[in-house]
C-alpha cells in the first residue's frame, strides 16, 4: 500500500508540471502573437520595404503592372503585395542569397514578410505620415537619373503581327560635338513585353575618313553570314574607298535581357571612348511573337564620364555560341528533366565581376562554380528556380580572384515535362538549341553562361565594386 505523503507528493508534482506546462504554453502564445501586438503601420514599417525593394519597377514606364509611390498605391495593392512576398515571387530575385552574394539582392527577411502580413491583419494603417522615409527620386525613363545624351531609333521599327519572333539589326547613329568617354549604356525598351534580348556594338569614325552614316537602311533582318553586305545596306562603311573598309567596331557595349540593367563599376574599371560621329549597333535585338503589328520606339540613354578608360572589361561566355561546348548535346527530350555541362579552365589569373546565366522557358536551374588547381572550390551562382522573366547581370560586391589552372563548371537543368507550366509545348517535344538565329527562338533552348572579368592585377579581390 502507498503511503499518503507519497499520495500527496504524487499530486502536487502533477499540479507542479501542469501550472509549469501552461506557463510555458502562455509564454509561447506571446511568443507568437508579439508581432501582432505591435502596430504595424505603413509610414514606419512598410514603405521602407517597399521603398527599397519595389518601387524601381513599381512606377510610371517600369516593368510593374501597377504603381507603388505613395500609401493609397500601397491600400489599393495590400492583399496582392502580402500573396506575392510570402509566397516569395516577389521581389524577383533567382540567384540563391545562401550560396553567393551579389550588388542590388532584392530578398526580404521573414521578419520583412512578416511586417507586411501584420499590416494587412491590421487593416492596413497609414500611420503618422512624418515616419515615412522620404520617395526615391527617380528620373523617367532611366534607372540611374538624367542620361548625358539619349540615342534614338531613326525610324520606329515594326513587328509585325505573324506570331512569330523577329531577330534584327537594328543602327542608331549619333553626332556629338567632341570624343568624350562614356561610363555605360542603358537600352531602355519601348515594347517592354516583346524585347527579349539586345546585344549591341559601338562604332566610331575617323574624322580623316569621309563616311555618312545617317543614310542607310535602319534596320534589316538579323543574318548569321554576308556581314559585309548587311553592314554597306545601313551604310556603314566609309565612302572614299580606302581601307579599311569599315570602322572598328567595340563589341558588347550594350546589351539587355527582362530585369537587366547595365552594372555599373568603379571609375577605374571598364568605359568606352565615344567618338564624335559613330552609331550603336543592335547586331541582334530578338522580339518575342505578337499577334498584331507594333512599332518600337526603344533608345539608348549614355552616361558620360570624366576619365579614359584605364581597364577596359573583357567578356566571354560558355555554351550556346561559346567558348566551352555543351555535354552531352543540348537535346532536352520530351517528358524528360536532363542536367547538362559546359567548362572552361582559365589560362591566366582573371578578375571576375559579373555573372549573366541564360536558358529560356524549359530552364530549371542553373549551378556555376570554380575548381582551383588545389582543389578548393569557388562558389559562383545558384539558380534554384529559373525565371524567363527575371535574367539580371549579377555583380558581385567585390571582384573575385579565378587562380589560372582553375576549371569553371555550369550545371543547367531543363524540365521538358507536361507538368512545367512554362513549357511552350503541349504535348511536350523535343527542344534543341537548332542552328543560326532558330537557336535564339524562345521556344527552343540555350545554355549560355556569359561572364565579364579582367586581367587580374594584386589587390583586385580587395576592389568593392559597389556603387559609390
């Protein structure tokens, strides 16, 4: 038979875990509901994540469906605004801020999206207008304020209404009153829906030359061979018959893809001479299909800079039309997801900078690092869930040292199945890269990793290429 002390203690341990389990359940009530305990309002709590994450895009003549510059943009947008940023579509940003890290992340906090779920639990509170954060100042138009000069199309250029993409060349030329030197190029697209790409090159003449290049076709469809007859139609070439023929030509100084805008380096690092006379050349610009004519009136803001340039960057890319091929071949099959391959070693110490993944619809991720000759690894980028819509030119906050003998590895992976919603094929086919401009359509695929660097020098990966 039990004792009666043993009895009592018995109970009294049982009130004792009992009070200490409710205190404990209490305190972990708090401990969730602590965020709703304090009020969340827009002028102190949500237009700083707004500010700096959205408004960007989310303003007159950007990417954004809809404003958002003030509260009432805010209210109109607020259950739309706490969907997308829970569910982390948006802000956009595919590159994985826990491999790598880069200049501009667009990523909220689980604290941030926590804010914007409380604010809308609220009921979505102005609060005292004094605590808002004063509005970026933005310049229509551009991303970095009021260009230097605006280079404009001579003529707008017409898609026509086939359903089919367009690849053209496309020349914009320009007089000025002097060389000067350029800092960069922002293209800046008038069919923002339809422009998919742009790679453009930068001409300039010698004033001993005589040329006229004002005259000319403006735009002709994009060709893979006869470079010289497509350049005489636009008339770029000079006309007194000497050689050579055609001006130097600077390759991609100007360039474009959904979310891009043009990385911008210390003073030191990249720029272009601008010749008084000369033309940019949009030596593909890929629209994607419409259903009805459209014209296109897209320009080139140029930004000018005070000083020579001292260390021009270099660019190369793997895979589709690169330097590395693709293993195996780029043949995705239907109703499979494959993983292919490119790599490069670098022969020489290089100076990395920025990074540009490319794949098209059926891309599912992307996985670039590299292998120095002790075997250590340097993590470059991972794409976890590729987006079509969202190809920035990532750049890292300091430059990254490649050792030479290093082995540069891009790992692509493609969903050719029914159940990717992107897939342009219904049922799935076959998708390859195809041959020529075929291989730009965005319904087949590419693999491309382009990335820019300089020849290293000691203390580059000291270098903070953040903007000043």
């Amino acid at each position: 038979m039990i004792a009666k002390k043993h009895i009592r203690y018995f109970f009294y341990l049982c009130y004792t875990l009992i009070v200490v389990s409710c205190s404990n359940n209490n305190e972990n009530i708090r401990e969730v509901e602590k965020p709703n305990d304090t009020l969340v309002t827009y002028s102190e709590h949500i237009a700083p994540i707004i500010y700096k994450n959205c408004v960007t895009c989310h303003r007159p003549g950007e990417a954004g469906p809809f404003n958002l510059l003030t509260y009432n943009d805010a209210l109109k947008a607020a259950n739309k605004i706490k969907f997308v940023t829970e569910t982390r579509y948006m802000p956009p940003w595919p590159a994985d801020p826990n491999y790598t890290h880069f200049i501009g992340e667009r990523t909220l906090s689980n604290e941030e999206i926590k804010l914007i779920q409380n604010w809308v639990k609220q009921g979505k509170l102005q609060g005292d207008s004094t605590k808002a954060p004063p509005l970026p100042v933005f310049y229509e138009g551009s991303f970095f304020g009021k260009p230097d000069l605006v280079i404009k199309l001579q003529e707008p250029v017409l898609l026509k209404g086939n359903g089919a993409d367009h690849f053209l060349t496309v020349k914009l030329p320009y007089s000025i009153e002097k060389d000067t030197f350029v800092r960069y190029f922002e293209f800046v697209p008038n069919k923002r829906k339809f422009v998919h790409h742009v790679n453009g090159h930068l001409i300039g003449y010698n004033e001993n030359r005589t040329f006229n290049h004002f005259k000319g076709a403006s735009a002709l469809p994009d060709v893979r061979t006869n470079f010289k007859e497509q350049f005489s139609k636009m008339n770029l070439n000079y006309t007194d018959k000497l050689q050579p023929e055609f001006p130097l030509l600077n390759p991609n100084t100007v360039y474009y893809l959904p979310g891009f805008s043009p990385p911008v380096y210390p003073d030191n690092i990249g720029g272009y001479t601008l010749k008084k006379n000369g033309a940019i050349l949009l030596a593909n610009v890929h629209y994607g299909p419409t259903n009805k004519d459209l014209y296109d009136s897209s320009y080139i803001n140029v930004f000018f800079s005070p000083f020579s340039p001292k260390r021009p960057i270099k660019e190369l890319q793997l895979g589709t039309f690169g330097i590395a091929p693709i293993v195996p071949e780029l043949v995705i099959k239907p109703e499979q997801i494959q993983t292919f391959h490119t790599q490069w070693q670098t022969p020489e110490d290089i100076s990395l900078l920025s990074v540009n993944p490319h794949m098209h619809l059926v891309g599912k991720k992307m996985w670039a690092f590299a292998i120095k000759p002790n075997g250590d690894t340097i993590p470059i980028i991972k794409i976890n869930n590729w987006d079509f819509r969202w190809q920035y030119y990532y750049t890292f906050p300091k430059i990254k040292k490649i050792p030479a003998g290093s082995t540069l590895h891009v790992y692509a992976t493609y969903d050719n199945t029914s159940k990717n919603p992107n897939n342009p094929y219904h049922p799935p086919r076959e998708i390859s890269e195809g041959e020529g401009n075929e291989s730009m359509q965005t319904t087949e695929e590419m693999l491309q990793f382009i990335f820019t660097y300089l020849p290293y020098q000691p203390g580059d990966e000291n270098i903070s290429l953040e903007k000043k």
